[in-house]
C-alpha cells in the first residue's frame, strides 16, 4: 500500500484544508503517533471531540490579559541581557535564547521558573534543556528513519529513556506543587499560572501532564525560534539595527506594554519578515478524512480542482509559500521589513507563520510579544549585532530548532552611555 502526498504552496489550497473544508481533514496518524510517544495525547496529536476539547482548556492560557504580563518577562529578559558578555568578542547566542525562554514559559505555565540564567541555580534548567531537546531530536530521527526502524532505534536508545525520565520527573515535581497550590489558594492569586488553573479542573495528573506538556512544546518552541531567527537576519541587516535603535531612542522599558509595543512600527515590521522568511514550522501536514478537492492541482496546467481521496496526505509547506516571488515579488528572499510600511501588504493565506483557521497557534499572541520585547530591550542594549558565522553558505534553518543545529553566532556591541 502506498500514500499519496500532495505537496503545495498554494494559498487557495491552505485556506481549503485548514478553513473551508476543516472537517474533510485530520491530523496526520504516523506524525501524531510519534509526538504522543512524547508528551501523551492534546491538542497537537488530537481530532474532531477531543481537540475541541483540548482547545477549550488551552485557549485560557493565551488571553491576552495573561499573555501581556511585561512584568514576568522583563525579570527573564534582564537576566538574558546580563548573561551576555560586553566584550564583543563572538558568542553563540542560541544557548542563552533557549535559557530565555525555557524560564519565561515555566514561569509562565507554572508560576515556578527554572531560572536557568541565574548561574547559582542554572544545573537543573540546564540538564532539563538538554533532555528535553534530546527526546526531541529522537522524535525526528524516528520521523526520517520510518515506523519500523524509528521505533526499533528509540527503543535501544538508552540515553532517549533517561532524557524522558528526567523531563516527566521534573513535570511532576511542578505539577505537585500547582496541584497543591490550586487546593490552597484562596482566590486571591495575583499573578496567572496555567498549572494552577487547570489544577483545579481536574484530579487527573496524566492528563493535566500531558496538556500541560503540549502547551510548553507550542509555548517554548514557538517563540523561540521566532526570537532566533528574527536575530539571525538582524545580524545579516546593519541598516535594520541602526533604524530600529533610532524608533526606539528615548522609549523606556516600561513603555513597551502589550498595546505600547504595537507603537513602535518597524519593529513590528521587523518581525513580520523575519517570521516571513523563517516561520516557526516549515510547513504542516493534514490526513484526508473523505473524499474531497483541492481547488488548485490539477489539470495539464496545474491550475484546476484536483480530486482528494480518503488517506492522502496533504503538505503545506508555508516556507515555499513566502518566498514565493509570485506573491511577494522578485526580492522574496531579501529581508526588507520596509514591504510591510503602510500596511502595502495585507495578506491573509498567503501569510501563515502560525498556520491559520481553527488550528492556528494558540502561542500566537504570546510569541509575537515576546521577540518583539526581547528584540526592544536588546536594540536598547546594544549598539550593533553583526553577524560571526564562519561560512554563511553552511548555515541552514529547518524544523523546530532552529538554532541548536546551527548556533546563532554573533557579535554584540554595547551601546555607550
């Protein structure tokens, strides 16, 4: 038996899979598999019922009130700026990205931060990152090796049971302490915690592991690698930098709430393209359900209906999407946030860094605020990034991380009081 795979980067055909025709598709059996061989059953593996459900208990954690807390990350984003040396000599500054983040989302999520860029406390954030990103990394081995292989390969690999053994341990050690904080508390919390919340739901510890192991994946990853390669380019952009210190001239942190920000217009152009060039995912996968069309594909030319059959699979991939010249014209592939002046560009699903329809990136709001901060407080830092890769040609971004294959290797130049 074989698959067919429908590859595409047509607009029309993302809005009829994730919007228009959302039932006639599911998420795709072998790739579910392998995540919930990870963090268990949500809302990234699940269809149909149980998504909506799984939707419904995540969607509270990205409201906006809870999301624009600039208080909790500033206390992050000060230690990440700290952490970088003022030397100017070269630095890998994926490391310290990853730290950033890994601290913003477990603060977040369970009001207990791993404070992995306080270096008296750093280890155990650490350790905790290099498991995690291990277990993840075996995830996409077993994806390319293939069902048989993939899973004959993990099962022998020693370190993957030990990296998924620290990761649950750990999760179970912040769960306890939210489940305990949702049976004491009076009410009169003042700060959000996911954990604590969805505490208070339910007794369930495996599944309040695992929803709370799918929101850290979107919430962790998402942002970070946003905030990654939007420096990646940044660093290749001297002229973006030096306009950016002037937008930002005379702002102070505190200026930058969640609506302040939105102010400072090219930063948010800024990380638009970067998010245009270097979507969080490459692209998506989607399981044909029932028979159904594509409204591009087919015909001598490509461009008529193309009939769709129960199992197919369809790939859209939402890096070729945009950088396709015919949609963002010849100078796709240049980073230029100047196309974004004036609102001259108005996309809709012909821009999917977050996917779209009903399974858009619930991270959405809270990645965008996050690099763009982060973005704000080191342009104020720091008079120049440049970039110190070695060989440019070898640099090559793809999957979730972004960073860890590749490093993120700049130079950062203090700003003179």
């Amino acid at each position: 038996f074989t698959t067919r795979y429908i590859n595409t980067r047509e607009p029309s055909n993302a809005r009829s899979v994730f919007a228009t025709d959302f039932d006639s598709w599911g998420m795709d059996p072998k790739r579910s598999e392998l995540i919930q061989d990870f963090i268990g059953p949500g809302i990234l593996t699940s269809d149909g019922e149980a998504w909506r459900h799984a939707r419904a208990t995540l969607r509270p954690a990205f409201l906006r009130g809870n999301v624009a807390d600039r208080d909790m990350f500033e206390v992050h984003v000060a230690r990440f700026l700290g952490a970088i040396p003022t030397d100017g000599q070269p630095l890998n500054l994926f490391p310290l990205v990853d730290r950033l983040v890994l601290d913003a989302i477990s603060d977040f999520l369970f009001d207990q931060s791993f404070k992995s860029l306080v270096p008296a406390e750093a280890k155990t954030g650490q350790d905790f990152l290099d498991a995690y990103n291990y277990g993840l990394s075996v995830v996409f081995k077993r994806f390319i090796l293939g069902p048989i292989l993939g899973r004959l390969v993990q099962s022998l690999d020693r370190r993957y049971r030990e990296s998924m053994d620290f990761v649950n341990g750990w999760t179970g050690i912040l769960l306890d302490q939210a489940i305990d904080a949702a049976n004491t508390t009076d009410g009169q919390r003042t700060k959000y915690a996911f954990a604590v919340d969805l505490a208070g739901q339910t007794a369930d510890k495996k599944w309040l592991r695992d929803q709370l192991m799918h929101t850290f994946l979107g919430g962790r990853e998402t942002p970070g690698v946003a905030l990654s390669g939007a420096l990646f380019h940044l660093a290749r952009c001297p002229r973006a930098w030096a306009r950016l210190r002037e937008e930002l001239r005379g702002v102070a942190p505190g200026q930058l709430n969640f609506e302040g920000i939105k102010g400072c217009k090219y930063l948010q152009w800024t990380v638009k393209e970067a998010l245009r060039l270097d979507p969080p995912l490459g692209g998506t996968t989607r399981h044909c359900r029932r028979a159904t069309s594509l409204p591009v594909g087919g015909g001598p030319d490509g461009k008529d209906p193309i009939a769709i059959m129960p199992g197919d699979v369809a790939h859209i991939s939402f890096a070729a999407m945009h950088r396709d010249p015919e949609i963002w014209g010849p100078d796709a592939n240049e980073f230029r946030p100047e196309r974004w002046a004036d609102n001259k560009l108005r996309p809709t699903w012909e821009y999917l860094p977050f996917s779209g329809g009903p399974r858009i990136c619930p991270a959405q709001s809270l990645s965008l605020y996050w690099v763009t901060y982060a973005i704000a407080r080191m342009i104020m830092r720091f008079e120049r990034l440049e970039n110190a890769e070695m060989d440019e040609d070898k640099v090559r971004r793809m999957g979730f991380q972004v960073g860890a294959n590749h490093g993120l290797n700049v130079v950062l130049v203090p700003a003179v009081s």
